[in-house]
C-alpha cells in the first residue's frame, strides 16, 4: 500500500484499517522516531537545567548547555549571547532553499525561592526537540525554507524576553512562532492568556499639623483612599474576564500629620490587549477622581506587561492533528471543534502573537502528590521528573509535525497568515470572545 510516498507492507493477517493512522503518515512516524532518538542526550540536558534553576535573565548555565547542545548538532548555526542579552542565543538551520521560516521559542528562567515550579525546563526541551526533528525532515526530504530555534530568556514576572528579541529584529523575517507551556490540568493548542499591565499612582499634597493647621495641607493619603474605593466601584462594571487588583504601597507619614505623599499600585489584567487598554483609561480615571477631589497632584505610570496570547487555528489544527495521531494518548483530550482554553495567566509569547501566527500549546504533566499547579513547589517536583520530560517530548513531535506541515504543504503558510489577519481585525474591531 502507498499513501504519501510511504510504503506500508501488510503482514497477511492485516487489513489496511487495521493499521493505525499514525504508520500512514510518513512524517509523523520519522519525527517520532527522530524525537526517541534524541531522549538520551535531552534528558540529560533537561535534567540540567531543572536541578540549576535560574533567574530571568540570569540564565547562564541554561544558557551554555543549550548552545553547547546545538552547536553538537549537524548543520545548526548557533549564536550565543543574542540581540544584546547575555542569556538569549539563536540557533538556525537553513535549507538553502527558499520557503517558509519556522520557529520555536526555548524559555529557561525559573522563579525566586521555588525554582523550576513553572516547568520552562520542559519548555526549552519540547522546543529543542521539535527544532532538530524538523531540521531532520528537511534535511532527508530536500524540504525549503529555515527553522530557527530562539532561547528566550526572562518570560517570568515582567521581563519580557521575547519582547525584547522582538523590538531588536530578531523575528525579522519569520513566519511563525511555536511554543508550548506545562501545567496538570489541559492539553490544548488553542490556548488564549490575559493581557496585563501595572499602573503605578503617586500622589504629592502639601504636609499640615493635623490638628493645628489641617487646612493649609493636601492630604496625599485620602486621595489614594479615593482612588482605591473608585477602583473598588468599578469592578462592579466590569467584564468577567477583567481583573483588578490595587495595593496601598504608601499609606502616607505619622498620623498627626497631613500627609504629603502617598501612592498605591494597581495590576490589570483582561482577555484582549484592547479591552485591556480600556480597563486602563478607567482604572486611570479612578486615579485622576482621587486627585480631583483632594487637590493632590497626581502621576501614573504605566508599567506595560503583556499582551494575550491570540492562538492561531490552522496552526493548532496540525497540532491537534498530530497529537492525536502518536500512540498512547494521553488525557485529557485536546477540547474538539474551535474551542478555547483560557488560561489566567500571562505570557510574552502574547506579544509575539500579535506580530506573527503563534500557537502555545497547554499540555498535562502527571501531577505531583497535592495535585499543585504551576508556581508551586509540588509543580517544581512534578516537572522535574521522568514522565514530565516524556510529555514534553510528545508535545515536540507535534510542533514538528506543525512545523513540518508549513515547510511541505504548498499554500499552507498563506492559510495560516490570511487566518492571523483575521484573527488580528476581530481584535481591533473588539469580535472577541469573552468567557
Ligand atoms: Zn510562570
Ligand atoms: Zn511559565
């Protein structure tokens, strides 16, 4: 039987549906075989980077092994201390011919006092993978075009690595973006995060003896208390998607006095970057009542976070495709149909997804004992074992399968960008989705 080039030989006791799909795919088979290849010299690696756990952009023995990996690797291209930060590195492998730009991204930051408890050692290694596997299938089947694997540094707190790679050039030229992120509870690559940002208030009055001369003063303090109680009111108008949340940082000098200075601290997050604009002309608003009201002078400053993340459907339907495809699979299942995950968080892939088509997919790791998520030390253990590593591996080979569909299927890349363009319009227009 030939399907796709590929030669299937039937033992007399099968019959061709008897045959899992995954064998008639001749890509998917190879990646995977590729991908299985790789586990003895990734584990190592991933292991590595799991048991040295390092800061945002302190990532230098992350650093060193992935470049040192790459560099052991046929025909890659590698760049160490990229775009101006110590800690992000470019490895490329081109094919000579021209075709579509593929791309993985490779977090490896960890987070202070727990470690890897966000699990990006099995974001570097499910990208690492999946680059050399779609390097391999260029190479063996004379495909076109360039993959290009980034280290991404600095993706916790507001770091913003990948926003930093973008605003240098560094995607100049790419045509997709492919990611993935651990957790216990979804695997899905239609995930959609919050878009986030931080406002800083400051309010400067005029000190008074409270109880001799109040009325010469500007009472810094009533005014954040002003703007904290608007903010309180406007989370009743809000969208359920809309988070805000607002601490007093300077709650002003001693109490017999008029307090001069005062300030407070808001985190926004919203599912789009446009509604989240919104929320910030309001919570601005909320700020500028307190000055209005009390006299103060006020100043805010906008702390710019990330954007949400738009997931990109045809890329996700190749995902999903190839997911479902290898053996074993695992629960739960990819959601059918359009479906979104949303996910409570944020992340600088975001930002990346406003720039280019980009899927980051969700996937399951077995739990550790107190079925703890991301950002806790039961997820730090969970993430850090065997079987973690082999989900990642899976979610490898289906971003290569992804990458491999761009690189072979003529036409595919337009589809995919005509669907971002879409995606992008919706956005402005504000057609989105809100849960
Ligand atoms: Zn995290
Ligand atoms: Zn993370």
């Amino acid at each position: 039987m030939e399907q796709d080039g590929f030669i299937v030989v039937l033992r007399d006791s099968e019959r061709l549906e008897d045959v899992p799909q995954y064998f008639l795919d001749k890509y998917l088979l190879e990646i995977d075989k590729t991908i299985d290849g790789l586990q003895a010299s990734l584990w190592p690696l991933n292991n590595f980077i799991h048991e040295n756990p390092e800061l945002a952009f302190e990532e230098h023995k992350a650093h060193d092994a992935l470049t040192h990996f790459m560099r052991s690797c046929n025909g890659w291209q590698v760049t160490t201390s990229a775009y101006g930060m110590e800690t992000a590195w470019v490895a490329v492998y081109d094919s000579g011919k021209a075709g579509p730009v593929v791309s993985f991204n490779a977090e490896m930051d960890a987070l202070p006092n727990l470690g890897h408890a966000c699990g990006h050692n099995l974001i570097a290694t499910a990208s690492v993978a999946a680059g050399l596997a779609t390097a391999e299938m260029i190479k063996r089947h004379d495909l076109p075009g360039k993959v290009v694997v980034f280290g991404t540094p600095g993706e916790e707190g507001v770091g913003g690595g990948k926003i930093r790679l973008l605003e240098a050039g560094a995607y100049k030229g790419v045509d997709i973006s492919l990611i993935s992120h651990p957790g216990i509870l979804h695997n899905s690559p239609l995930v959609r995060t919050t878009a986030f940002a931080r406002l800083e208030v400051e309010y400067f009055g005029r000190a008074a003896h409270a109880a001799n001369s109040p009325w010469l003063g500007v009472n810094a303090l009533d005014a954040v208390v002003i703007a904290y109680n608007a903010v309180s009111v406007l989370r009743q108008q809000t969208m359920p998607s809309d988070v805000i949340g607002m601490s007093i940082t300077n709650g002003g000098a001693a109490p017999n006095v008029i307090h001069a200075y005062a300030a407070g601290v808001c985190v926004i997050r919203a599912s789009s970057a446009s509604r989240l604009q919104e929320l910030r002309q309001k919570v601005s608003a909320c700020f500028r009542a307190g000055a209005e009201a009390t006299g103060a002078r006020v100043e805010i400053k906008i702390i710019r976070g990330y954007a949400d993340h738009v997931p990109n459907r045809v890329l996700a339907a190749s995902y999903t495709k190839y997911w479902n495809l290898l053996p074993d699979l695992p629960d739960p299942r990819i959601p059918s149909g359009d479906e979104y995950t949303w996910v409570k968080a944020s992340t600088d892939q975001g930002n990346i997804s406003y720039a280019m088509p980009s899927v980051n997919a969700s996937f399951a790791i077995p739990p550790g004992l107190q079925a703890g998520q991301p950002h806790t030390p039961d997820f730090e253990e969970a993430s850090g074992t065997k079987e973690a590593f082999l989900r990642a591996l899976r979610v490898g080979k289906a971003l290569a399968g992804t990458a491999v569909d761009v690189l072979r299927i003529p036409g595919l890349i337009d589809k995919i960008t005509d669907q971002w363009r879409r995606d992008m319009d919706a956005i402005k227009e504000q057609r989105i989705d809100i849960v």
